[in-house]
C-alpha cells in the first residue's frame, strides 16, 4: 500500500518528497500530488511505524538529513522467502496473465525465468502468453504489472536495467519530467481514477466482458 503509506508520511513527518519517493517506490510528482490533495481520493494514511517498517529513530535520521535514504525494518526470517515463486494475493493472481503480455510487448529482452520471478508464475504460462495457446488468450490485454500491484515500479525498473544490460542495449530513462509537471500530474491522477473505478467496478460485477472483436493482439505483426 505504498500510496497509502506516502500520504502517513507526508502528513506526518517532515521527510522531503524524495525521500518519502524512494522509500515507498513512487514517482516524487505522485508525492506532490498527495501533499497537493490533487489526488482522486483522500488516501487513508497507512502507518509504516506502526506496521514495522520504520522505526521512529528512522524517521528522525531522514528528517535531519534530506540525503539519507529510509532503510526499511526487515521482516522475521520465518516469514521471508529466499527461494521459490513470489507470493501474489489470490485476488491477484487473475491479473498475472495481462502482466506477463505487458512484459513480452514492451520489454522482449527480458528472458522467461525473470518474468517468471518478478511475477511469481512458472515458464509454462509465460511461453504459453508468447506463443497465443494460453487457454484465456482472447482476454489478455497487456497492462503495467506495476499498476496491477504484481511488483514495485523499483522492481520493474531495476529487472529493465539488469536485461538491457545483459541484452548489450541502452537502458530506457524515465523522460516524464521533460514534460509539464502539472500534466503529468493530471495523468497520475486520471490513472488512479481509471484503475480505482475498474476495481469497484469489478468488485461489482459491473465490468464487460471482451469480446473478441474488440481484442488488441499486441503480438500480431
């Protein structure tokens, strides 16, 4: 819940937007954004210190220093995994297939098993989405994993660099301060809008099924 834990911070503590940006893996505009209460919606503060995350002492060292990076509090052993599939809550775990597609289009030297680690799926769905025979075929449409709640835009970002890298190719660069900063604030916050709206409507039942005419085929060349 990391929008919900930037908008704690912002309301109570005097850690800067960059700060409080990295810590929770988000873009400082959608921090200024909140401070703005140009968000869609009032977000519900989620207390890091009281989640063990951070300690207080942690909170004072950024306050003191705007260069310091917040160290989160690291889990209890028997609850952290080191091996295996990411866990993804079940409510989730219908939105994996779009993820993966997302993935394929956008960031083909990206192999198999990453996709498989940052998503938390096996090789044989994910050849299944490259090669069209997944059985849902017809209702996977590519979306950012990232606001699908699959993976951190820090996890993503950090798997583009490492593939690009391996893959001898220039790694692509976040350009979206080159353009107005008030548009772009606007477009974070549509996008939260949209993806909040999809998910009441969802929730309800409320959402049309696709139909195969209105499929966008993002692997047909």
């Amino acid at each position: 819940m990391p929008h919900a834990t930037a908008s704690w911070l912002v309301d109570n503590t005097a850690l800067s937007f960059p700060q409080i940006a990295d810590f929770c893996g988000l873009h400082v505009l959608e921090i200024q954004a909140i401070a703005d209460d140009t968000a869609s919606s009032k977000l519900t503060g989620r207390d890091p210190v009281r989640a063990h995350e951070l300690t207080m002492e942690e909170i004072e060292k950024g306050q003191k220093n705007p260069d310091y990076r917040l160290v989160m509090m690291k889990g209890p052993d028997q609850v952290r995994r080191t091996k295996g599939p990411r866990y993804t809550p079940v409510s989730k775990r219908q939105d994996k297939p779009d993820g993966i597609a997302w993935i394929i289009r956008n960031h083909p030297e990206i192999t198999d098993g990453a996709i498989g680690k940052l998503i938390g799926t096996t090789r044989t769905t994910i050849a299944a989405i490259r090669d069209r025979t997944h059985w849902n075929i017809g209702n996977i449409t590519p979306k950012d994993p990232v606001t699908l709640g699959l993976c951190s835009q820090r996890e993503l970002d950090a798997l583009v660099g490492k593939a690009a890298k391996a893959a001898g190719i220039e790694a692509p660069t976040d350009t979206r301060l080159e353009g107005d900063r008030e548009a772009l604030i606007e477009q974070l916050r549509n996008e939260r809008t949209q993806a909040a709206r999809d998910a009441e409507m969802a929730a309800n039942g409320e959402l049309p099924e696709p139909t195969a005419s209105s499929f966008f085929d993002p692997f047909k060349r």
